[in-house]
C-alpha cells in the first residue's frame, strides 16, 4: 500500500509544481446546490438527469446491453432571506425508485461560518459532491466512487461550512449518522465494499455518531486540492433497548459493528484545454473479524469483509475545440483506476484476488452547450484473479441546469 501511494503522491506532486508555473484561466466547480446558492430568487429549480447503454464487448458469446434512465433529479431551492435558506433534490433512479438527495437548512452566521443540518452529502472525494454528468467525464461514475466512498453517499446529521477567501480554504465538518453494518443481516462485505451500508435517511436510525469534514484550496488559478476524512463506527441495531449492565449482550452489539476511519486525497487542474484529475482513498475498518464471524451464513460461512480498502485513479483529458470560437467542447480523455477491497484482510478469512481490479476507460465528452453533454467511452477492467480485460462499450447523454 505505501508504494502505491508514494506513486500517487509523486504524480499529484508533478501536476502541482506544473500548476504553480502555469498561466492558467480560472476554472469553477460547481454541482446544482452550488447553482442554488448563488442565486438571488426566492425559489429556485434546477435538475440533473443521465440516461446510459452499456454493452458488454466479447467476441466469442452475444450479449444484451442495457439501457437505463440511470437517474433524474429535480432540485427545489428557498433562499427565506440573505441568511436563511432551504435546498432539497429529488431523484428517480431507473424510472422507478424514488429517494430524497439531499435536504438542508443553512443559516449564514457571518461571512466564514455556515450552520447547515439535514440530510447532506458526506464531503468525501471529488464525485460524491460534484456527481452530475456534466461535471466528470466517463458515462459512468468511477468504480472507487462506488465502493469506498459509495456515491451518492448521504445521511442525516448537522455542522459548519465556510469559506475562507483571503487564505483560498473552502471547509466542511459535520457530525451524522453511520452505515447500517447490522440489523438482523450484515450490509458490509469485500464484494461490495461500503456501498449497501448507505441509510439515505430513510427511517435510518443511530446507535453512534461519526465525524466527517474537508479542507480544499483553491488558491492557485485553475486549481483544487481537496482533503478529506471520515471516522466513527457502523450502526447497529442490537443496542437498541440493551440494559446498560447487560455485559453479554453489550458485546454481542459490539461484535456487529465496524469501526471505519477513511481518508482522501484529490486534485483537479485546468491549463487552458488540459484537463488534470486524480483522486485517492484508503479506508482502514477496525473489527472486522469479529464482524465476519458474527455475520456469518446459516452454512457457518463466514462474511468476508476486508480490514483495509485502497482506490485511486488519474485522468488526463483536452478540449481540441478550445481554439475555435464555439461553446462547445469536445473533450478526448483516458482514466486508469485501481481498486481493492481487500487491501488487507483478518486471519479467519483469506484475500479474495477478484476484489482487486484495474481499469482503463478511455472515450470523448462532448459538451453540446453549457449543461448538455452526450459522452461515449470504451472500459477495460481486470481483476486481480483474470489475465483478461472485460470490455464495455458506454453511450449516454447528460444535463444539468
């Protein structure tokens, strides 16, 4: 793992010091929410939507590709008065399921201070709060963005935003809820990393609260460095109505749950037409063994989440219609991604290589106007058990307003 980083860092080093030399114009990134708060209206609507076909590339068998309303969200906004406001997005993801995205209340305390409770985005990353297809390039969303820092990753909780001009610092740090690791079934595992622990705020419920914040700075024209971290424990439902003196089943709780403690690091830089990305997570989970053997099958198999997961990857892209007098954008670019779930893993269970993967996605982003892009691109992956690249063809057209 420590080389792998050293490797990370040493790029992301390369990109900064280039940055600091360049003559670069300003580049914003902004999401819906962003939209809404810089807006002066009473009530302001704004939405983002994606529809996808992806289709499996093997030369020896037929495959059905899908085609999928991946997702359309509608955003409703409130500004009550210059401090006091309201923003909410509603998404329907595959025509047919509904949630709640986000919903809050900010209060602005003074020029650097933001009280803001409800349910929020946690602020991991680059792609969980700058999530809309207009904004990353790729039909889909990287598979570290699904996993580690499973997008779109939100919960219910309260805390501080500001933003520090004359030091370039943008901040977060809220107190909210944690993944759901045990109800009467284990929702954490190395196949699918952290993602079905999401509660959404869906009649989520408590039993520990956790901490998560980011700094980013900006300071440098066309360029953000974000840091960001987030610790606490899983919930579980098992110390619910516990008698405090009831030392037996205290530790049955305690062997449902998962201490997690993640930590990222991203960067994004525009030079003119270039376009410089790259994001890395390391997640360190304290008692998963306990956690595996509680949450084994009937069979007795155990459940076999990792006690460590790494993901990084880095993009390159360029607008070649930059010099010519439109606004559109056609955006070549090529991202290599590595993922692992089990990092590291506990004695009582082994690695499984297949939760090892590495990918190339390669393909254009075509920015027909401001907030309207159709995107194609071709993915590679590999996994740590298979010599042999899977290949998907992805298409999809995106919006935002």
């Amino acid at each position: 793992m420590k080389k792998k980083l050293l490797l990370f860092v040493f790029a992301l080093s390369n990109v900064l010091a280039f940055s600091q030399s360049a003559d670069s114009t300003s580049n914003q990134y902004t999401n819906t929410a962003d939209n809404l708060l810089s807006k002066n209206s009473k009530l302001v609507i704004g939405g983002y939507g994606e529809v996808h076909y992806n289709q499996p590339m093997d030369g020896s068998t037929y495959n059905n590709g899908t085609l999928d309303v991946h997702r359309i969200v509608m955003l409703f906004g409130y500004n009550f008065n210059d401090k006091t406001l309201f923003v909410t997005e509603l998404e329907y993801e595959h025509v047919q399921e509904v949630y709640v995205e986000q919903a809050f209340l900010q209060y602005k305390l003074n020029n650097y201070l933001n009280f803001r409770g409800g349910l929020m985005l946690v602020p991991m990353g680059i792609t969980n709060e700058y999530h809309e297809p207009t904004t990353f390039n790729g039909v889909e969303r990287p598979l570290i963005d699904n996993y580690i820092s499973p997008t779109t990753w939100r919960e219910v909780g309260f805390g501080v935003t500001g933003n520090i001009l004359p030091a370039s610092i943008k901040y977060q740090a809220y107190v909210m809820n944690g993944f759901n690791g045990y109800d009467g079934s284990a929702h954490l595992s190395g196949k699918n990393g952290l993602r079905k622990g999401r509660q959404k705020g869906a009649e989520s419920y408590i039993s520990s609260p956790n901490f998560t914040g980011k700094v980013e700075y900006y300071g440098i024209r066309g360029l953000n460095i974000g840091l960001s971290g987030y610790f606490g424990k899983t919930q579980s439902t098992l110390y619910n109505g516990v008698d405090k003196n009831d030392n037996s089943s205290i530790a049955s709780a305690d062997s449902s749950i998962v201490g997690v403690s993640m930590l990222g690091l991203d960067a994004r830089y525009n030079l003119k037409g270039l376009q410089l990305r790259g994001q890395f997570y390391y997640s360190s989970l304290s008692n998963s063994e306990q956690y595996n053997a509680f949450t084994a099958d009937g069979t007795g198999t155990l459940n076999d989440l990792g006690s460590a997961m790494i993901g990084y990857y880095t993009e390159v892209g360029y607008n070649v219609l930059r010099s010519s007098k439109t606004e559109k954008q056609l955006i070549p670019f090529v991202r290599y991604e590595f993922l692992n779930t089990h990092n590291s893993v506990e004695s009582n269970i082994s690695k499984n290589a297949g939760y090892e993967k590495r990918l190339i996605t390669t393909g254009f982003t075509f920015a027909l106007t401001k907030g309207a892009v159709a995107k194609a691109d071709m993915q590679f992956v590999k996994s740590g058990n298979n010599d042999k690249y899977t290949k998907t063809l992805n298409l999809g057209i995106g919006v935002m307003f």
